[in-house]
C-alpha cells in the first residue's frame, strides 16, 4: 500500500505538485493558510487538514513547500506545526527553497521526535510544477531519498539526491547563481547589441545555438525583444533566493562578486515596484544606468 | 565556374577554414606570415601566394583570417596588402574578430578602389573551423552576401546575414559578451558548491539540464571539475575580443558592469602568465580571492 500523503503549501508550485501527486493515486490530505487555495484540491478528491500537526498525524510523508527559511520553521515547528503530529518514522520533505543552515537546524529537531526529513528544492517554475516536469535536488539519507522516490517521480523528472541534509538546498541556491549571473550576460549583450545598432532577432537567430547558448538567453532574449515581462519566475522570488545565496556565501567564504551586483540591481527594481515582473527584467537595471530602452519588436 | 579563392592567415582557425575550401573543390591561393605554415595546405593542392597583394590578384573572393584589427589593417591596407592587388569586383571576407568601427573604415577604403566587402567573424573554435561546423555572423550587402554563400556553407553550418558592415563583427562581441558572462555564472556557482561541501558531479547532473544550462556550463564545467585547463578558446584570445567589446561599449555607451569585472580578473591570470589557458581557467581568478581551490574530480 503506498504511503499517505500530507502537503502544505498550496502556492503558485505547491498547487500544481500536489494536484500530480492526486493523478498518481496518492491519498492526499492538504493545508495552506490561506484556506480557500485547498477547495479545489479537495474537490479533486483531497482532504483537508485543520493545522500542520493535523495533516502530519493523517500522513506518512508530509511535504512543505512554502516561501522561505521563517515559513518553514513555522509550519515545522512552531505550536500546531509538523512536528507536534508527526508519528515516528514519518518522513517530511522540504520542497521550499530556504537556508542549507535552517535545513540541518530542523532536520536535527525532527530527528529528536524519530521523524526523517530530506530537503527537495525544486527547479522549472510553475510551468514545471503543473505538468511533473521538475527538477528536484535532494538532500538527506539514501534509504529516505529511496523511500521518497515515487513520491518525486509523481512531481518532476530530472530528481538526483546529492548528498546530506542541506545539500539538496546547497545545489539549488548554486543553480540560482548559474540563473541570475546567465541572465546578466543575456542583458549585457543585448543591450550592447541595440547600442551596436544591429538586429536584435537575427542576432538571436545568429548566436543562440552556439557557444554563447543558455537556456536562459534561448527563452527570455525572445520575451524581452518583446518587452514581455510576465514571470516564469518573479524579481521579489528571485531576490529571496540571492538572499540566501549571499548569506550562505557569506558564511562559506566563497566570493560572489556577479551574484552580489546582481543583487543589488534587483534590488533598486524592487524600488521601483517591478518585484512581480519576470527575473529577466533585469534589464531594466541597465536600461536605466545607459539611458535607453532595447526597442520592442512586434 | 565557382570563383577562386585567396585565403590569408593560416592560424589554429585558418588552417582547417582553409583545408574544408579545398575539400570543396575551390580553387585556393594562401598566404601566411610564417610561410612554413603553408606547407601543409600546398600538399593538399593549395597555391602559394608571395604576399597578400598578390594572393589578392589571383583571386576573385580573398579571406583573411588573423588575430586583431591591427594585423586585418596590415595584410588589407599596408604596401603589399590585398587592396593593391584586388581587382574591381573583386571580395575580401574578413573573418577575424577585430573593431566594428574599423571594418567600417577598411570597407570605405577598399569600395573606394571598387572592391567589395564582408566581415564574417566566426564562432565554433579551432574544433568547429577542422570540422567545418562554425557560426558565422555576417555584415555587407546582401548581393554579396548570396555570392558568398556557397564559401560560407564551406566552412560554418550556421551561416546569418545579420545587417551592414561592421554588424557581424558587432553580433560577434555580443556572443563574447555572452559567453564571458555564462563562464563567470559558471565559475562562481563552482566554487559555491565547493564551499557549501557538495558533490561536484553530482551538481552538475542536477542542474545542467535546467534552467541553469548554457552550453559552457555543459561542456566546461567537467573540464573545471578535472582541473583540465586545456584550451578551447584561450584566455590571451578571449581578452583580445573583450578589449574590442569595452572600446565598443565605450564608444556607444552601452553599461557592461560584468563584461568589464571579467576583463579585470582575466588581467589578473595573465599577470600570473596564464593566458594560454582555457577561458574557464577564469575560475583561478575567484579561487586566488577565496584562498581554496575546487578539488579536482580525476
């Protein structure tokens, strides 16, 4: 019989996780604090559960997937938390994307009350979340990451456990560094590009294929040639992850020096109230220090 | 008849640009400074030019191919350059990499004595110009351009018609630009990974795919991996074409805060004489500034 199902966090990717999980036949019993995002799960044939404690007594594996580090330490452990309805030998998956620190912090407490934990960031957007398509970086003890693997293969495709608790956060905050600093060279060169004077599609036609090749610039160069910022992923969501990426570094040791101007031009964006438009608005940071625009083409 | 070729500069690109025209059935003159680099390419059937001028007056279509601006101004413009040999109607394709202003000047100089002109920079490295796989961005007039095509098709696969002269040299730094800032996204996510204590490989297989992926990440990341500093594209040659995108970008006021930081770390390894590395080789530069080293994976 296949284990039972606890899933908090029904945002913009919990939603659509936890509606896969539902159509490979899970028992799923589901909460998020803002009530009315559960009703159509339910009506897809979910429960509802009261608190965090509530779903993690009707569950065997209960996933998070919530905002960031303080969100997750609340649903954990604080009073109707996790942790308060967790049998021994129950395994909780962190789905959000929080601190490798927080991370080792909670899965220690849990292990105190006999409950595993991995954490399992998840990389693809909300496009990934609704059709399985993720990639999930998980990081714990191999024997839970096993245990957890139909569970993932209900919610992504490229799943890889990469090492102990925290490590699954680890590799996910070094994909951010490769997303952000891919996106400010994508930025630099276009906006060189339209200085230059030269065709901004033919450009794309020119160079997306070779050497210069991102998965960022072959899908967000076409957006911003359109001046399209709706989000894949937005600026206020972004800058959380740099956030965690800067203070990680911070504590490592590890020199950022890109990642750190990055984030200090989203941050004068956020000033503009542009944290809900797609990361790849970036360019509007440049477009502000040149004093021009990359013309739309339509 | 196809028309015949003169090919100048006979380097780690030129030399396989050269031999795929001769597999191609063109009939080919060649030139180069070092004239024993000739010999090779007269084995295989080529003609030997006495310098570049009269390389010029045997040909209907002549390409030059050597390292800067300056070298492109020599074998063109100086006492036995091309243009004292060219006839009217005749083609000179610049397929270095060197100043877009300049490309202007020396297509003004050379129409003045009616002979026409491309700059063609290319993309693909030595392996792409053996195979004759290359990207090749074009700028000129688009009647030459078509007469140009079946040359083209000889040497590059993909082949752009990217706007007037000086505009295929322009596209071009726009893919260093590019290619520079994914190998700086690539490098500080490494050693990230490395300070935060995971497994290398491992991050790699996670992320690569994703929407971290540039095609350096996928094909350098596993030489940094293996401390393998063989060249692709060495760092002398990649901050040659960085100096041409900071006078560019200076001249046309475009802001490249990051294309700029790189400039400044690839001076850096080349004061510690590494410029004969790869471009990847970048990663010294963070690794001299964090004091620890990314372990090689052997």
């Amino acid at each position: 019989m296949s284990e039972r199902i606890g899933f908090i966090g029904l945002g913009i990717m919990g939603r659509g996780m936890a509606a896969n999980l539902l159509k490979a036949g899970f028992e799923l019993t589901v909460w998020n604090r803002t009530a009315t995002r559960m009703q159509d799960l339910v009506a897809q044939g979910a429960h509802a559960g009261a608190d965090p404690a509530d779903v993690a007594a009707r569950s065997d594996i209960i996933i998070t997937c919530v905002s960031d580090t303080p969100d997750v330490k609340t649903v954990i452990l604080d009073e109707q938390g996790v942790i308060h309805g967790a049998r021994p030998g129950a395994l909780v998956i962190d789905c959000s994307t929080i601190s490798p620190q927080a991370t080792r912090e909670i899965a220690d407490a849990l292990r105190a009350k006999g409950v595993f934990m991995l954490d399992a960031p998840v990389s693809g957007g909300s496009e990934g979340a609704a059709k399985g398509t993720l990639s999930i970086m998980v990081g714990g003890a191999g024997d839970q990451f096993e245990r957890a693997l139909p569970v993932f293969q209900a919610m992504g495709k490229t799943i890889t456990h990469v090492g102990g608790h925290g490590a699954g956060q680890t590799v996910k905050l070094v994909n951010q560094v490769l997303v952000v600093g891919n996106c400010i060279a994508m930025c630099e060169a276009l906006l060189f590009a339209q200085a230059g004077g030269v065709d901004l599609q033919k450009t794309y036609d020119a160079i997306s294929q070779g050497a210069a090749g991102s998965w960022m610039f072959t899908n967000r160069a076409p957006q911003i040639i359109q001046r399209d910022w709706r989000p894949g992923f937005t600026i206020d969501l972004q800058q959380k992850d740099l956030r965690l990426v800067l203070e990680a570094a911070d504590e490592l040791g590890a020199p950022v020096p890109v990642t750190s101007l990055i984030f200090q031009f989203y941050r004068t964006l956020q000033a503009q109230g542009l944290g809900s438009e797609g990361n790849h608005a970036l360019i509007k940071a440049l477009e502000n220090l040149a004093g021009f625009e990359i013309k739309a083409i339509r």
